[in-house]
C-alpha cells in the first residue's frame, strides 16, 4: 500500500505543481490559469490587428471584424444574433474572440479548423461583410501601406488572401486574458475570491460543469449535446455539429462556449436565448445535469462566473493607411 501511496501523492504533486510562465505553481484543478501571450512576430500582430479593424474589408466599407467582435466590449456585439450587411442577421450569436485561440476547432458548430481558417469566412459571408476574396484581396493590395507591411513581413509585396487571413490569426492570438481573480487563486492567492465565489466553485465543480467548461477557457475542450436530460427548444435553424459531421447523433451539438469574462459576452447560448448569466446557469443546471437550483445556488455559481474576467489586452486604435484613387469604393447597398 504504502509505495503506491507516495507514487499517487508524487504524481498529484508534480500535477499540481505544473510550471507556469512565472515560476509560480499552480493548484490542482480541472482549470488552469490563461498564460500572457508572449508575442514572437510583432509586425504580423500589428498588421493582423489592422486588417482586423479595416472596414474596407467589407462591401459596405463600415463593418470590420471589430464590429461584431468589438475589443472594447468582451470581444462580441452584445447581440441576441449578430448583424451584418445591409443589417441581415445571421442565425446565431457571435461568440468572443477573446481566448478564441484555446479551442479545439472555430465556430459553433467547429467547422474551420483554426483561427485561420475561420477568418475567411466571414469576409465574404453575405450576411457578415459581403465582400467577395479577390475584391477584398485587391483592395488590401492596392494600398501602398499595406503593400510595404507585407513585403517586410512576407519577403514579397504580394497580397493573398491566405497572408491576409494569416496576420489576422496571429494577431487574434495574442487576444488572451489572464490575470483574473480566479486565475490569482489558482496560482495559489486565497484572498483573491470570496468565500461566495469559492462556494459557487465548489458547486460548479462537484455538480460536474466541469465536465464540459474545463480547462483554461473554460470550454472549448469539446462539442457537446445542447439538452442532455431535457431537450432544449430553440428559434434558431442552426444545428449544431450534424452541419459538419452529418451525423445525426451531432444534432444540437456544440463547441462547449469558453466561460472566460462571461460577464461580458451577454445574451446567452448559440442563438442568444439568454439574457443574463442566472438564467443560462438555471438552464445549464436543468437540461445539462437535471437540477432545480434555488436562487442561492444560482447567485453563489453567477458570482463565481463574475471572477473569470481577466485583463483584456489595451488596444491602441490602429491607424490604417490610405486608399488610394484606384482603391475599390464601398458599395453599401449592393
Ligand atoms: C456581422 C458580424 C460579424 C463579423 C463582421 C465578423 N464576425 Fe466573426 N463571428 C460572427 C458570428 C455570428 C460567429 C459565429 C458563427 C457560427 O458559429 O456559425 C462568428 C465567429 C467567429 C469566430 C469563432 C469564435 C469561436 O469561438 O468559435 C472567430 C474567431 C471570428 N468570428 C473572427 C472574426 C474575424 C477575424 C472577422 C473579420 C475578418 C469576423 N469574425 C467578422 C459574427 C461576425
Ligand atoms: C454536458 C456538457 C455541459 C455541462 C455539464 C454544462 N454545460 Fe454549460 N454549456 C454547454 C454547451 C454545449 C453550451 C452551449 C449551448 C448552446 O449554445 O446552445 C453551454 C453554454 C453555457 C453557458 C453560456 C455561455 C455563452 O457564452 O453562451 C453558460 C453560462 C454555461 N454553459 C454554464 C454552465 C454551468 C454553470 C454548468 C453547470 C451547472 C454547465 N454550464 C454545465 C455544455 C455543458
């Protein structure tokens, strides 16, 4: 007995005393602390974070990836559905950026692989930007700013849509938010989060949320069926992961969403249906574990919820560089 003893204890050690960034360990629990990006190509970043708040990327010249993902909110719109061109809505509720780079897959439903992948998309979605590639690849080449930043990033002057959506990525990369109060407790400060928040952990742990929002977003780890005991009704047409699987065991399974500064990335689930944090923690606990909360169990989960909002990196608003007259005009009505 005694030797396996001390071989599970060693191995729950070295666990819990996983190495982090600054040399503090950190304890022993199904999340772990967002690390601080360290940035390695800072001229890809820099122009990445351009692109990503160039309006002209879009058909009607006023809507950027920021629009839906504003890094001065959580990194969403705030919208039930988002809202694009000429304000078409599109199915389902855009999830933040923030922490985008800790997931398995992109989007709801994970059908692009990465954050690269991801970027095409809406570029030329018709209810996003409209913007058809090679118009939007012409107007980023065009523009002798960009071309400089491209050719001494990328060796040549070239414009492609996969260098463009490429920057974008990296740069959405360094889009993490560590430092919470409940990243400070997991590295070990006991003062960090009140006993409240500690009960509403405590909760959301031994009731098993964990098994789906684990690891450092909280989510994102996997896809996961929408009303495991009790199915969920939605207004929405989205699917879920059958759109990309076909199978129809995927029907109303989705990427398990990051729980990260949740405070800020109000309405609610994949079609927006939840407008405050206690009612998609009721309905969390109802569909996806079988249980009634009482208003206390709800307040303690919402409040531990509320410790997950980190720092949010400070963006300084990029200054893009000029059209030129030969540069395609937005067309806001087409
Ligand atoms: C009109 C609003 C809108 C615009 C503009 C927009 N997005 Fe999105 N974005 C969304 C919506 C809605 C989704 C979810 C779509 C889905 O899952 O089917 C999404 C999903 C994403 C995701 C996946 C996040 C995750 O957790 O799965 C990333 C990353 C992202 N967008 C980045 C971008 C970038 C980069 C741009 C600019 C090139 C952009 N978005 C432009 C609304 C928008
Ligand atoms: C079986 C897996 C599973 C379990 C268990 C689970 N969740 Fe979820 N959670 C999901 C999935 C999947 C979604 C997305 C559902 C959708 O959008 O339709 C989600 C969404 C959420 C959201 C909304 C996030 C957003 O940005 O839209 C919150 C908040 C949440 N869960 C909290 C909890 C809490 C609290 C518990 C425990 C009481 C819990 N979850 C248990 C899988 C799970």
């Amino acid at each position: 007995m005694r030797p396996i003893f001390q071989i599970t204890a060693l191995a729950a050690c070295l666990l819990s005393g996983t190495a982090f960034a600054n040399g503090s360990s950190v304890r022993n629990e199904p999340i772990s602390p967002i690390q601080p990006i360290q940035i390695t190509e800072p001229a890809k970043v820099e122009l990445g974070k351009q692109l990503f708040f160039d309006p002209r990327l879009s058909m009607s010249g006023v809507i950027s990836c920021n629009t839906c993902h504003n890094l001065s909110l959580g990194g969403t719109d705030n919208l039930k559905t988002s809202v694009g061109h000429r304000w078409r809505s599109g199915p389902v509720n855009s999830p933040t950026v923030f922490n985008s780079s800790l997931s398995i897959a992109q989007f709801w439903d994970g059908r692009a692989a990465d954050l690269q992948e991801q970027a095409a998309g809406p570029i030329k979605a018709d209810v996003e930007m409209a913007m058809p590639h090679t118009l939007a690849v012409g107007v980023i080449q065009s523009i002798p700013g960009y071309r400089s930043q491209f050719a001494a990033i990328y060796n040549d002057e070239q414009v492609s849509l996969n260098r463009i959506t490429d920057a974008i990525a990296r740069f959405e990369e360094t889009l993490v938010t560590p430092n919470s109060r409940f990243d400070q407790w997991l590295l070990g400060d006991d003062t960090a989060i009140s006993a409240q928040e500690l009960a509403g952990y405590q909760l959301f742990k031994s009731h098993g949320c964990v098994a789906c929002h684990n690891g450092p977003a909280l989510g994102g780890t996997s896809f996961q069926k929408m009303g495991i005991i009790e199915p969920y009704n939605s207004s929405s047409p989205a699917q879920g992961r059958i759109a990309v699987t076909g199978k129809d065991a995927d029907r109303f399974s989705f990427k398990v969403p990051t729980l990260r500064n949740v405070e800020l990335t109000y309405p609610y689930f994949h079609d927006g249906e939840a407008e405050t944090l206690a009612e998609a923690v009721a309905i969390m606990g109802k569909l996806q574990l079988g249980r009634n909360y009482s208003d206390q169990e709800i307040e303690d989960i919402v409040a531990f919820l509320n410790t997950l909002t980190g720092d949010r990196p400070a963006i300084e608003l990029p200054l893009l560089p000029a059209s030129v007259d030969g540069t395609h005009r937005p067309e806001p009505f087409k």
